[in-house]
C-alpha cells in the first residue's frame, strides 16, 4: 500500500512527531507508516485523515499486489 | 483495541527485580545447596519408609525460586511499553512467533545431544526459554526501531 503522508505533512506543516502526538503514537510508528514498511490499522488511517482533513483515499492508496 | 493481557509499564521494573533476586535465590540452591531454614512441608514421622512415594526433598526452596523467577519473567513480558501503540503489538506478536519457533528448534537440538538425566535437567530450564527468547527478540526489534533513521524534514 502506497501512501503520502509525507506530502500531508508537508502541506499541513507538522513534522512527525508533531503528527505522532495528535494520534497518540510513537515517532517511530510514523516514520515505519511512511517508508512503507507497516501498514496501519483503519483506526489509525481514520485518526490520520482526521489530521489531514481529507478523506482516507486521498493518502492511502493501494498498489499491484495488495 | 485495548489488549487487557498487558499490565501497565511500571511492573517491567518490578519484574526484573523479582526475576533477578530469585535468579540469585535459585543460582544459591542449585550450586551451594542453600536452603531457607525451616521453610519446608514436614510430613508425619511414621510413614513407612518402604513406601514407593519418597519424598527426599521436603524443603521449598527450589519451589519457590521456581516460581520467583516465572513470575518474574511474565511481569517483564506482559508489561506495557512506555508508548505502547499498535506497531509495538505487531512487533510484540512477531517476536512471540519467533520465540516459540526458536524455542522448538532448541527443544529438538537438546533432544538430540542430551539423553538421561541431564536431558531432564534441561527441560526444566526449558519453562524458561520462550520468555527469555522472546524477550531478547522483541528488546532487538525495538532497538533497531529507535536506531531508524527519520527523515524529518518539514
């Protein structure tokens, strides 16, 4: 699964730990969600659009083999 | 998602000074043959002694390290993570899938290379060994996650 959190933060101006506090999870879990290397629960996805203001499509995306 | 198994963070201290004092307690019984005085099952002088139930060791001392050091382990592993989110419990699960897998393949090693009554011995030691593997395992993983580099830029 592909996702631009990255840009969303970019837009939003928060950095990741700022992005970590406002869903309650670590830095670490951040930056694992967005090299790609763990995939987050649709809790976490909804909190993160919450954030974001957009809905969960727009930064989570699938890809070939999903 | 709230997992009710774990216990909360300040029990990982507690557990390792528990598993650490019965570590002691148990090294003590085992190599110097320390016993608690009087800290034992006394049992009825006459029973007869032909009887095929021997009891040679009345004296709780191993018992209780046993237990120490078990009881131990379980606070250090059910304990929660000072942030404890939901890549921990992946990470969590991952390394108790792992733990049992390698746990088995020592099993099967031991079992191949002990016979007899060491072979017991080292079974006994075994109660141990998914806690202790798991420990180390999850402790790697969570190393290796704070070692992450981030890239942070705004």
């Amino acid at each position: 699964m592909k996702n631009n959190i990255r840009v969303q933060r970019a837009i939003k101006n928060i950095t990741q730990a700022e992005l970590a506090d406002l869903i309650q999870v670590s830095r670490q879990t951040i930056n694992t969600i967005e090299s790609g290397k763990y995939v987050p629960s649709t809790v976490l996805a909804l909190k993160m659009a919450r954030v974001f203001n957009k809905p969960v499509e727009e930064i989570f995306d699938l890809e070939e083999g999903d | 998602m709230k997992n009710s198994l774990l216990i909360p963070n300040k029990f990982k201290v507690i557990g390792w000074v528990i598993f650490l004092v019965f570590c002691i307690l148990g090294f003590f019984c085992l190599t110097k043959e320390f016993r608690i005085p009087g800290f034992q099952i006394y049992s009825l002088k006459n029973i007869n002694e032909n009887s095929p139930i021997n009891f040679a060791d009345y004296n709780l001392t191993n018992e209780f390290a046993i237990l120490g050091i078990t009881i131990g382990l379980l606070m250090i592993i059910f304990s929660k993570e000072r942030i404890d989110d939901e890549y921990i419990a992946v990470l969590r699960l991952k390394s108790l899938q792992w733990a049992v897998l390698v746990s088995y393949v020592i099993l099967l090693a031991i079992n191949f290379c002990f016979y007899g009554l060491s072979f017991l011995m080292i079974l006994v030691y075994n109660i141990w060994t998914i806690p202790i593997v798991f420990l180390a395992k999850f402790n790697y993983s969570l190393q290796r996650l704070k070692k992450e580099r981030f890239s942070d830029e705004k």
